[in-house]
C-alpha cells in the first residue's frame, strides 16, 4: 500500500510541435536527422511532447506527458572533447501508450534528472489497481510508464558489456602508513600501535594501487567503495577519487581503514610446483608472499558512480523523505535500465525495477534485463543499517548485502560483495 496525494488545479500544457527546429547542436551529437531540437521553455511549465524531440541542454520544467508518436531523447556527444553536463529537472514525466523517453545510450555526456516539488497537502490511499488510470492524478513525483510507454535509461559507464570497468582489486595494501606501515623495531624507535603482516607502503591514506587501468571509463570526482578485509563490514569505505595516473588512484579523503592487497594468485598448473612425488599442482600452491600464498584475500575496489544520475530534492524544506518514484504498469511496452544511479528517491523506484519482470509476465511488452542498476546514497555517508539477506524473485535472486549506507535501497552491493553490473541468475 501506499499514499498518494490529490493535486488539482489547471494543467497549462505547451505542446511542442508547432514550431519544430531542425536545427542541430554545433557539436557533433548522436541526435537523429529527423528529430526536432527541444527548447526549453522561458519558465517552467508543463510540456506535452507529440513527436520525435532531442534535449541537449540543461532544462527545468514541471510536468512531462510523452504522447503516442511522441519521443523524447537525450542524446550523446560523438567526441569526448564535446562532452557535456546536462541537468535536466521536472516534476514528474509520463510516457504514455505509444510514447518514449530515452536517454542515451551516454558515454561522453553526463547526465542528472532529477524531480522536484514537495508533498501535497492532502494525501489519498492509491490501490495501485489495473483500473488506475494512466497517468494517475495520484501520481506527482517521478517516472509513470503507462500501459505501451517505453522507457530506456542508458548509461555505459562501469558497464562490462559496453567496455566499461565496474569493479579491480587492490593491488598493494592500502591505509594509514603511520598507522598500518612497517614497524622500525630500532633503538629509540617506538613502534606504530598496530603491526599488520604485509604493511603499507603508500606514500600516505589517499593513494592506492589497483591491477587494472581503469582510466578509461573511471575519471576524477568519481566516487568508489573499497571492500572490507577485515571482519567488519563496517570498515568498507567510500572515497571521491582525486586524480588517476595509471593503475595509481588518489582520493580527496584519506582511508580509516586497513585494506589488504597483493598480486594475483597463479592460476593452473605449474610445471615447477610439484609435491614430493613430482606430481604437478595447482600453481598457487607455490605462491609466496607477494601473492599471499595462493589465497585471494585482496580487497576489492568498486565504482559507485555513473553517467546517468536520476535524483530529487528530498532533503530540502518541505521535501524531506518525499524522494521521486519509477512506476511501471502493466503492458509496458519496454523498460530498459542499465548504467544507472539512483539517489534520494523512494524505495518504490527499487521495486519497481525488481518487480517489472511479474509485470512482463501478464504483459505482451519486452523487457531487456538490466545490466547496471546501482541505487546508492550520496557517498558521503557512513552509517549503516542492517537489511534483509536478499530477495527471491521468480527464476532469479537478487544478492544482499548483510549492511549498506542507511537509505541506500535493496540494490547496492556492498562489503564482501563484488559490485558488479548484472543481476546475478542463480537456480532455485
């Protein structure tokens, strides 16, 4: 069950569609021919789009109806020199029978959607039926996808599929050096209070070394997670990267924690580890130090962000805890959602990106699984709260983490867990 609120009033619609522009972006963008530019207008009001429109530049509006016919793209830049920062902000969108929203797929650009407005005065109970109307005049913040709508939020970022690097491992240990460094057991030396097998040897808390060269697709202002090797999960940590040089990662806050890293384990056979019969062994068994004997105990380093961001307001006076939604009906006709990050929005966004699929079963519409769906809390945040083990959903499970960042919604990954940016099938 859920509240819902009532917002009457006159709905001061612009359709766009008059005046369509051809006109393109001075910078070359993957916006079809035959699609119109949008402007946006003066002061913000609710638009109707009725035909196939591109948005390429920051944008505020309020409400969005995509009619059928109608499409709304956000394209991409085609050079990563013409890479921009779109913000776009709207009160709610509704796609209709036969319309589309869509962003990307992005790789140069950036983009953040975020929903506005506060909670009504006058809430309602919303039976979410199959008689509910579509759009519902319950519905006033976020994404409604109506019986036939099509929604694809298309990000590349840290997506595997599309060369993206969503998650490495340390390399090297990572932490304090004053702290976590080698002991110097001289005389009129005191040792550091905490000796730790394989020390640091960072040049100080902000620098780690990973194995892979994740420059490419990870840039600074990025934010990542560094798992846990200890037996705390509360000792992963979120840091902001500062600069990437090679498989070397500087971050704006220093690391609290200790965080073991070494070389890879050998894998297969070996022809010169052998036992005391000159029987070939699996190669780790001759491991030594540097690769921690063959044990795979390295920490793993995970990208939180990505190139699509949808958020809200929530937080702001008279919009505290009234984040947006994505509700999607039943008979959509696509929903398609990868490389994506959700922020301060409701937990019904969650749901209905692990539920859509009972929808797809009474629906004629396609569903393409995501591949990268990553609901996080601004990464500042450090407590935690303890969640449910995981959800069980038809044919698939959908792995949980025993803790995450307090609000940060049933689908990040967390200590211990490899952020990875598909769902993870397993058998029942």
């Amino acid at each position: 069950m859920a509240m819902r609120t009532y917002c009457f009033g006159v709905l001061l619609a612009i359709v766009i569609g008059a005046s369509l522009s051809s006109n393109r972006a001075a910078a070359q963008s993957t916006c079809p021919a035959s699609f119109a530019q949008f402007t946006c207008p003066a002061v913000p009001s609710d638009v109707v789009i009725g035909h196939p429109m591109c948005l390429e530049a920051n944008c505020v509006l309020h409400k969005v109806r995509v009619e059928r016919g109608g499409e709304l793209l956000v394209p991409d830049e085609t050079q990563k020199a013409d890479a921009k920062k779109i913000n776009i902000s709207a009160t709610a969108i509704f796609i209709k029978d036969g319309g589309v929203f869509q962003i990307g797929p992005l790789t140069n650009n950036r983009l953040t959607l975020t929903f506005t407005g506060p909670r009504s005065a006058q809430a309602v109970f919303d039976p979410d039926g199959p008689n509910d109307p579509c759009p519902s005049t319950h519905f006033d913040k976020g994404i409604e996808v109506c019986r036939g709508g099509t929604l694809n939020l298309l990000g590349t970022k840290g997506v595997p599929a599309l060369g993206g690097t969503p998650w490495t491992y340390l390399s090297a240990p990572a932490g304090d050096p004053a702290k976590y460094g080698a002991i110097n057991m001289q005389p009129g030396h005191t040792p550091t209070p905490t000796k730790v097998a394989a020390p640091v040897t960072q040049p100080d808390a902000q620098t780690i070394q990973i194995t892979a060269d994740v420059s490419a697709d990870w840039q600074p202002g990025d934010w990542i997670v560094i798992g846990t090797t200890n037996f705390s999960p509360l000792e992963t940590e979120f840091v902001q990267i500062k600069t990437i040089v090679g498989t070397t990662l500087t971050f704006n806050q220093p690391l609290k924690y200790y965080h073991f890293g070494s070389l890879a384990p050998d894998t297969g056979l070996s022809a010169t580890c052998k036992d005391t019969s000159g029987r070939a062994l699996p190669a780790d068994f001759c491991d030594g130090s540097d690769k921690n004997y063959g044990v795979d105990e390295r920490a793993e380093v995970e990208l939180i962000s990505r190139n699509i961001i949808v958020t809200s307001d929530a937080g702001q006076a008279e919009r505290e805890h009234w984040g947006g939604e994505i509700k999607i009906r039943a008979q959509f006709a696509q929903v398609l959602v990868q490389g994506v990050q959700l922020e301060n929005l409701s937990p019904n966004a969650a749901t209905a990106l692990t539920e859509v699929e009972k929808l797809n079963v009474q629906s004629r519409g396609r569903l393409l699984r995501p591949v990268a769906a990553q609901i996080v809390r601004p990464p500042a945040a450090q407590v935690v709260r303890p969640v449910a083990a995981r959800i069980v959903r038809p044919r698939y499970a959908y792995a949980k983490p025993d803790r995450m960042p307090e609000n940060a919604g049933p689908l990040l990954s967390m200590p211990g867990a490899k952020l990875r940016d598909s769902y993870r099938k397993t058998r029942r």
